[in-house]
C-alpha cells in the first residue's frame, strides 16, 4: 500500500465503503441485524479477492462495523496489506431488526407477510418490533461515517458494513428521501466509493 503522501487537512477523505463476506445467514435467508455472525469459507474467499482488487487503492486504513463477518472481512484485508488491526466503530453496525433478527425470511413470510415484503425490497420505511427507527438508523450511519472522514482527511479509507448501511448513504449521494426504496441491492463484497467531510458526503469515482 502507497502510504508516503501526508494526509492534508483541506481535502475530503476518500472513502470506501464495501460490504462483509458473505456468510451461512446469507446463504439461508436468515435476517442477521445485530447477531454476530461469522463468514463462512465463500465469505473468507471474497475477502481475499477483494485485497487482491484494491491492493494498489492506497488505503491508509481500515474501519470496521464490530460485527464479526464484517470484522474478519477487515482483518483478512488489513493482512493483505499491511495495514494495522482495523478498528471497530459501533456506528457502523448493520440496523437493528428487533425480535425478528434469526428468523429466516420464510418464516417471517409466514409469521409477518406484510414485514416480509419490504424486508426482500429492503424497504427502510419497515417498523421493526423492539428494533431501531428509520431516523435513528440513518442519524448514527451518518455520524459515524462524518467523525471517520473528520479522523482522516485527505486519506483514502475502507469501510467494512452492511447492506443496509450503504443503503442509507447510497440515497444520500442520489439525493434521495431516506425512506425511499431502492432498486438495486449491494451484494457480498460490492462497494461504494464516497468522498466525505463531516457534514457532507459525495460520490467519488472508484480509485481502482
């Protein structure tokens, strides 16, 4: 990694945003949330070929959500590079689903038809039982990814989240409403390219 130009302090970070390794919830329909799981032996390949797609990025360094499929995707990409051990901002978790998190999506379709519609069109309007709103949700995921670019300006970073993380700032660079659905959905290791300084956040063309 090309660490040799200093950060400077008038520029946005550039930053990445790219979603976990995949894992056995993923393959099986089971809605993950705030359940710490762990990437299965696909999970732990896509990570490899992801530090084999961004090894000359110049990432500086590696955030992480503490969840474990995104924190071993981190770790496996630090190692790659030579980076330090990623560090882990809570802000960065995927939302909170409530009592439905473990259930897998035919279940929910049985138990809650209406729910399970917007969660396969990953509708952040969806109220979730005991889980977190919509505002709340959107309010940490930009706090967080703001206090990381305020942290590293001029830097180029990687950020490890979720689906429904990179939903939130996907809309936010269209200039969409926060409740609005999209049409595409991030898959495993796919990510997001973002110029940031706390406050605003722009997309930027993939450095790679």
């Amino acid at each position: 990694m090309n660490d040799s130009n200093p950060s400077n302090p008038n520029e946005p970070a550039a930053i990445c945003v790219v979603r976990h390794g995949e894992t056995d919830w993923n393959v099986t329909g089971v809605l993950q949330g705030w359940i710490d799981v762990p990437l299965n032996e696909t999970g732990s390949m896509q990570s490899r070929m992801m530090a084999e797609r961004w090894r000359d990025a110049g990432f500086t360094c590696i955030w992480t959500s503490p969840l474990q499929r995104a924190a071993q995707t981190a770790e496996i990409l630090a190692v790659a590079w030579g980076l330090p051990p990623p560090r882990a901002n809570a802000d960065l978790k995927e939302r909170h689903f409530g009592r439905i998190e473990g259930m897998s999506k035919r279940e929910i379709a049985r138990r809650h038809p209406g729910l399970h519609e917007g969660i396969v069109r990953r509708d952040p309007a969806c109220e979730f039982e005991q889980g977190e709103s919509l505002e709340h949700f959107v309010e940490r995921v930009q706090r967080g990814v703001g206090e990381i670019a305020r942290q590293h300006p001029g830097e180029a970073v990687l950020l490890v989240t979720h689906g429904w993380v990179m939903d939130v700032l996907t809309r936010q660079i269209m200039g969409l409403p926060i409740d609005q659905t999209l049409e595409m959905k991030r898959k495993n290791g796919e990510a997001l390219w973002l110029r940031v300084t706390p406050g605003l956040i722009l997309p930027q063309a993939p450095m790679v």
